[in-house]
C-alpha cells in the first residue's frame, strides 16, 4: 500500500463549500483498491471535532501559530482523519473561510499555514506511527507545505492539485515573520506574488507533481484568460501537470436509489419526478423542457446570462426551476423574477433533498459557467437523465458531448455546448435544446446515453494511483 497524506480544508461530508471538499471526501475510499493507504488532516472545526470517534491524541505543538494544539487522529464518516485541535485558529461556527461579516477572517493566512505546518511535520515526523510517502495538498490552503518541509530537512514526495486558480492564498509580504515563511524564499521561484506572497504560488513552485481537476482546466490555466496572473508559472511547470476529471459520488448520486426522489432507471421513470417537482415549484404543464439550475450565484456560473438568454426559452414553451445563493443582485433579480412569471420558480438558499429532487425532475440542467475546473453539476445531470447544456469551458468540455451533427448521426451525444460563453451563444442553445426536445426520438437517446455515462471515480483514481506509484518508484 502507498501511504498519502491529504492536506485540506474541507472534506465532505463533514465540512463544504465546494468540489474541493466532494474529492477530499471521495478519494480515500476511491483509491484504496488500488493500493493506496489515504489518511486526511483537517482543521479542527466545530462540526469536525464533533464528528470525530474517539479521538486519540498523537502529538501537540507548543506554539500553532499563537497557541498550544494537539494533532488527534480517529474516525469520521469512514475517513480515517488526523484532526488540528487547535481553537484558537479553528473553533469558530458556520464557514470555514468566512466570520459573521461574510468577510474573510483576518487571520487566514495564519489559520491555514498552520494546516500547512501541520501537513509538513506528518510528512517528515509521522503521526502515531504512521509516515506518508506522498503529502497531497489542496489548493492554496495547503501551499505552504513544500516551503515548510524545505526548512524541516525535507520529506516525502509532494503533490498539489489546484481546485480553482482563482483563489491564490495571496497576502501582504509583511506577513512574512508571522507565516514563517524563509525570506530568503521571496522570489520569483519562491512564494512572492506580484509583491506580495502567494500560498498557491509557493505549492505550484515547489511540489514534485500538479494536478487539476480536468485535462481541458489544465490547459486553460497556461493561458492569461484563466490563468489568475499565474499562467507563467503554470507554464514553467507545464512537464510537472497533469489534468486528472474528478468524479461523483455514484452510491449518493444514484436515480434508481436515491431516497430523495421517486426511484427510475429511464425516462419513463423519469416522467414521475417531473411531474412531482412541477407540484412542488408550483410550475405550469407546457410543451417545452423544464430547465433546472442548482448554484452558487456568481458571475464565475454565469447566472447573469440566464437571466438575458431565458426568454428564449420561455418563448418555446420553457419553463425554469433554481435553486441557489450568492450575489444579492442575482438573487434579487431571480426572485423578482419568479414573483411576475408563472414559468419560473426559484428557491434562495441550498436544500440538498430539493437539489436531488430537481435534477431527477428536471429535463435540462443549465451550467453556463465562465470558467469551470471541473463541475459536478453537469455529471449529476449525466447520471439522472437530465441533459446538461453547459458553456465550452474546463470540465464541461471533458464531460458533456455536444449533440452536433455528427455526434446525433453516431447516436453518441449527451448534452449541448456552446460557446462563446455569452447570452448570444447560451440563446442559441436554448433554442436548440427546445428542437431536441420535440424530437422525441432524438431526445430519448439524448437521455439514454446521458445515463449510460461514466461519471464515478475508478478512472480518476487509477490516475491519481499511478502518479503516487511514480513519485514513489525507487530512482
């Protein structure tokens, strides 16, 4: 077995805001039968430490960055966790990243240095007994991992993989004594980021392997439009990066099981849910598909371009189902929206049974992401029947196959794609969709080969094994 150590901030089930926290959640199960030993350290959160069965403390550290902790190891969920007791830095309720203010908490830096300084001291120390051979960081949270492995002497090899680029870790360079960061290491080789210093920056420079969560991402993050101001670096490092697709969990994400919805296993089936999720959103009959939307409501989604684009749909016989939050103007616009049209409903707020339930009734999912590393939203789509029409951008270009032509002629298409990403481009697939739906022979293939998909974690993990057995081969 090749013994990983992953370093990250979130992990479902038991703490989430994003994908991040889905493939922290998925992988250790994902992997051990190819013959990997995943162990995941967290920060200690509310919600962690109250999940944890029996605890056992393993280690302590006199000073985490302002305070005494202890490293615990135990059980949660089925993971196998190592857990920062460390209150001072993690005893705080609701978002891991966010105070009441929905500012980020001033101390961040310092928060997730720690879950680095942690990771590191594992790596080189070991935990109760326990060594890695590889440490696994993710995104900028962990990036500070190869830097402080530099200062203990070094230690096992090293992998990074980047959720999303846009979030940089960035802070100010006077923050350099309280990171512990070696000044010597400000430089363009080191942590230094457009004069200030980058968490991500410094993982993307000095860890022996990248991963991102999709081969089409991979590319893009070489190109200034979504590189974030680290397309260089991506670049210099192109030899060291591998676009590995993140997958779902299919056991929680199953349309023939799923206790959310009305069990189905093909688009007769399928016809129940929509019926019901119609009754519940309160959303009229008509002759054209419903549309379902579960998001963050961001620019990044592209939410403003439904709101452009949707008449489209409505004007062929559409209707609209959304379940999200995020940008009150967003918001604000969705709900006056739903308030004045009786063919669109939307929910503010996340209710994971109403999204299980509005992916199984829904004939379409709309993603039109303006960028998008990898999505999970558009696979759940896949594997309930419920064809995704997404932007051609990172993950969606991966996943979905655009009923072109030539792919309806093969009888191989999934979904549709359009690009640009713009409200132009997003009309024009509307429409399209609403002429697929009309054909009901087209669509019911459309449908078939959507289920018929691959979206689980066995190739994912196949890949992420063979990159552990690389780093670790003996030279």
């Amino acid at each position: 077995m090749i013994r990983v150590l992953s370093v990250a901030s979130e992990c479902a089930p038991l703490v989430k805001t994003g994908g991040l926290a889905d493939v922290a959640g998925a992988l250790p199960a994902a992997l051990r039968p190819e013959g990997v030993d995943m162990r995941t350290l967290l920060p200690g959160y509310p919600a962690v430490m109250s999940a944890l069965r029996d605890g056992a403390e393993i280690g302590r550290f006199d000073d985490l960055f302002g305070s005494p902790a202890r490293l615990l190891a135990g059980q949660a969920a089925g993971l196998d966790l190592l857990v920062i007791d460390a209150p001072h830095l993690f005893g705080r309720a609701g978002n891991p990243y966010l105070g009441p203010d929905g500012r980020d908490w001033p101390d961040n830096p310092e928060r997730f240095a720690a879950l680095s300084w942690v990771g590191a001291h594992v790596g080189v120390h070991g935990a109760g007994g326990w060594q890695p051979q590889v440490l696994h960081g993710h995104d900028w949270q962990a990036g500070f991992v190869t830097e402080y492995l530099r200062q203990m002497g070094g230690g096992p090899a090293t992998v990074l993989t980047v959720h999303n680029i846009a979030f940089t870790g960035a802070t100010a360079a006077w923050r350099m004594h309280s990171l512990r960061l070696d000044p010597g290491r400000f430089t363009v080789d080191g942590y230094e980021y457009w004069g200030g210093i980058s968490a991500l920056k410094a993982g993307l420079m000095g860890a022996d392997a990248l991963t991102t969560v999709s081969p089409t991402y991979a590319e893009e993050l070489m190109t200034p439009e979504f590189g974030m101001g680290l397309d260089g670096v991506m670049r210099h490092r192109r030899e060291s990066l591998t676009g590995i697709l993140n997958g779902i969990d299919t056991d929680a994400w199953n349309p023939a099981a799923d206790p959310a919805v009305r069990p189905y296993r093909d688009l007769d089936g399928k016809a129940a849910n929509t019926a019901a999720l119609r009754a519940e959103m309160g959303l009229p009959d008509a002759d054209g598909p419903l549309c379902v939307i579960v998001s963050r409501m961001t620019h990044q989604k592209g939410l403003d371009l439904v709101l452009e684009a949707l008449p489209a749909l409505l004007d062929h016989g559409g209707r609209l189902a959304l379940l999200g939050s995020g940008d009150p103007t967003l918001e604000y616009a969705f709900r006056t929206l739903g308030e004045q049209n009786p063919h669109v409903a939307v929910r503010i707020g996340y209710d994971e049974g109403l999204s299980h339930r509005l992916i199984a009734g829904g004939d379409a999912i709309l993603v039109p992401s303006r960028f998008e590393p990898c999505g999970l939203t558009q696979m759940y789509g896949l594997r309930y029947g419920t064809i995704p029409v997404v932007g051609l951008t990172g993950g969606l270009a991966d996943t979905v196959i655009n009923a072109s032509p030539a792919a309806l002629a093969q009888g191989v298409a999934t979904g549709l794609q359009f690009s640009p990403v713009t409200a132009d481009a997003l009309r024009g697939a509307l429409v399209r969709l609403c002429l697929l739906y009309r054909d009901r022979e087209t669509w019911s293939r459309l449908v078939a080969n959507a289920m018929a998909q691959p979206v689980g974690w066995d190739q994912s993990a196949r890949a992420y094994a063979a990159l552990y057995a690389r780093l670790t081969a003996e030279p």
